[in-house]
C-alpha cells in the first residue's frame, strides 16, 4: 500500500512539472504585463560569418554584457540568429543559417538545448530547414522555416513533435482564435513571391485556408479582438508596401494610407517604423480599436532615427524601443517613454539587432 502511495505522489509531481510549462489553466502569453528589469537584444551578425551574439542589459543596475550569451555558455550562437521569443521560464532563439533552436534558461541564459532543424533527403543527405521565426501557444512554440513548413517543439520534452506544410518561404507567425497565422513571402523565389497567408487549426495541426493578402508578405500580428494584421511587402519596385487586416471571418481589408517597414501590437496598438530612401525613420501609432493613426510621428522630441531596422514596445511602461543597422556595423538600440520622449541608448550592441526581450 505504501509503494502505491509513493507511486502516485511521484506520478502527480511528474505531472505538475509537466504542466508547470506548458500552462494548461493559464498559458504564459495571457499573462500580465510586469515592471521590466532587464533587456535581452539578439543581433543577428553578418550572413554567413557565424557572429550571432546576445547582448544583456539591467535597467537597474545599469550592467551590461553585449556577448551574453558566450560569456555564458563558453561558445558562440550560431549564424544569423533571426528571432527570439520568451515562453514559460524559457527563451527560444531561432538561428537561421544553423538551422538550429537554441532553448536557453531565461534567467540565467545557461543554454538547455539546442535542437536540430535539419531534414534528410532519400540519399541521406541533411539539409538546413532554414527556420524563421516563432510564435508560443499551450506548451508549443511553432516555427516557420524556408522548407515551406511549420514546425511544433514541445515545450517540456524539447523536442519536435510535429510539422505542417504551408506556402513557400513562410516568415512571420502569431496565435489567435484558436488558429496559427503564417505569413507566405516566397521570398527565395524572386520575382515570384507569394501572395498568401496559411491558416493552421491549432487542435488538428493542420492548414485549413490560404489567404490572399497581397505579394510578398512578411509580419504578423494580431489584436485582443480577434484580427491580424499583415504586413506585405511588394515586389521593392513597382508594387509598393501595404497594410492588410485579416478579419476572424477572414475578410481582408486594407489599411489606407499606412506603408509599413516593420511592426509589432502591444495593447490594441501598432507601433510602426517606417523607413524611406535617403530619409531619417519614422514611427507611426495606429489603434486596433478605432482603426485611427494616433499618430504620425510618435518621437516628440526632435530625436533622429537613421537606419531604424526593428521596433519592440513595452506592454507595461508604454516604452518603446528602436534598433538600427547598416548591417555590416553595430547597431544601437533607442529607447523612448510612452510620451515619444528620448530616455537612453545602448550603443554598438551588435551587427542587425533584430529582436528584444523584455524581463521581469
């Protein structure tokens, strides 16, 4: 009777550590938004030198290391590292040009694992997936690969568990309504890239719709209501960049007179940088609500941004943090109130910053 007993304690512990990632009753994205301590910037390097870092910064304590995670982990990151998001008490990095992810501790960016994106021809031969970027959902973090796949991690095991076929050269990826939005650039497949967004169920995993949204599109994000929006790119020549909105019933509709470089939703608002040839960047604020630019350009203080690269803003504070590149020289990293107001910058963090993290 005893063994039985110990049986089941180590049966429900095993089952509560199981669970206590993956977030059955409240998943880690549904959270609230909390004061934060410290930034992760992830650089992607130079395309094919193997130079992907990670820079640290404490707010508080104003301590900084811009090759965190080799201090760390005593080697390097990998090649043209593309994204990075936090899930649970885990950060996951896509690396592109590896063709890994690397799982690391999100307190003490100690590496847990490094998993293989990498796929065997009949001949046997390994090729790179080329994953992209990533998007977290009831113990899954789900990754878009130039492969024309989505791959499902398994947030305890980490290890992957499933893939799905999209369209070609898929990029960006959010959840919502119970589905997986993938956008569909062909961006490998110049001039004939894709027009389309792929729609996962995520209970079946499986594609369920494609999307037309218009040629070449690359972010995707969505809002507390239900919509998501798309950023699509053009051809770089005579069809130029615009601003699509995918309705829960799959209506698209174009957002006028917003061309959008890069993007992200944080509180029912898009914070969009927008660059233009020869031109300082701009940050515009358009609400999800109203559907309304509150603003055209967000920087009140007179402060330039040359060669604004990525945007990332703060659900707590309303800050909202710029990177820029040439790609070939360190960026920086600007940072400004929810005021539009200049607050600091981290200069020379590394080659292409191209996401930021946020810690509590």
């Amino acid at each position: 009777m005893k063994k039985k007993n110990v049986f089941i304690l180590v049966l429900l512990a095993a089952l509560f550590a199981a669970c206590s990632d993956s977030d059955d009753i409240i998943d880690p994205t549904e959270l609230p938004p909390s004061e934060t301590q410290k930034i992760l910037v992830l650089c992607e390097g130079a395309w094919n030198k193997n130079n992907s870092t990670l820079a640290f910064y404490d707010l508080k304590s104003k301590t900084k290391d811009f090759d965190y995670f080799t201090t760390v982990n005593k080697r390097g990151l990998g090649d043209t590292a593309n994204d990075m998001i936090k899930y649970g008490s885990k950060i996951y990095i896509v690396v592109n040009e590896s063709g890994t992810i690397e799982v690391i501790d999100a307190a003490t960016g100690k590496s847990l694992k490094q998993i293989e994106m990498k796929e065997k021809t009949a001949e046997g031969k390994e090729i790179n997936k080329q994953p992209r970027n990533a998007a977290a959902y009831g113990g899954k973090v789900y990754v878009t690969s130039f492969d024309n796949t989505v791959t499902r991690i398994d947030t305890v095991l980490l290890a992957i568990d499933g893939s799905v076929t999209v369209g070609r050269d898929p990029e960006g990826i959010c959840i919502k309504n119970g589905k997986i939005y993938v956008a569909n650039s062909g961006g490998l497949d110049f001039p004939n890239y894709d027009k389309t967004v792929s729609v996962i169920d995520l209970n079946s995993f499986e594609e369920i719709k494609q999307i037309e949204v218009g040629l070449n599109p690359y972010q995707v994000f969505a809002d507390s209501q239900g919509d998501v929006y798309v950023s699509v790119r053009g051809d770089y020549a005579d069809i130029t960049p615009s601003f699509k909105k995918i309705s829960p019933s799959y209506e698209v509709s174009a957002i006028a007179n917003l061309t959008v470089s890069e993007f992200t939703i944080v509180n029912d608002k898009a914070y969009i940088l927008y660059n233009e040839w020869g031109k300082e960047s701009e940050v515009k604020v358009f609400d999800c609500k109203t559907e309304k630019v509150v603003t055209d350009n967000f920087v009140t203080d007179g402060t330039a941004i040359s060669n604004g690269y990525k945007i990332t803003a703060d659900a707590y504070s309303g800050d909202v943090y710029v990177t820029t590149s040439d790609y070939t020289t360190s960026g920086n990293v600007l940072c400004f109130d929810n005021k539009g107001e200049y607050k600091f910058t981290l200069p020379s963090v590394g080659i292409g910053p191209n996401k930021i993290i946020l810690l509590d």
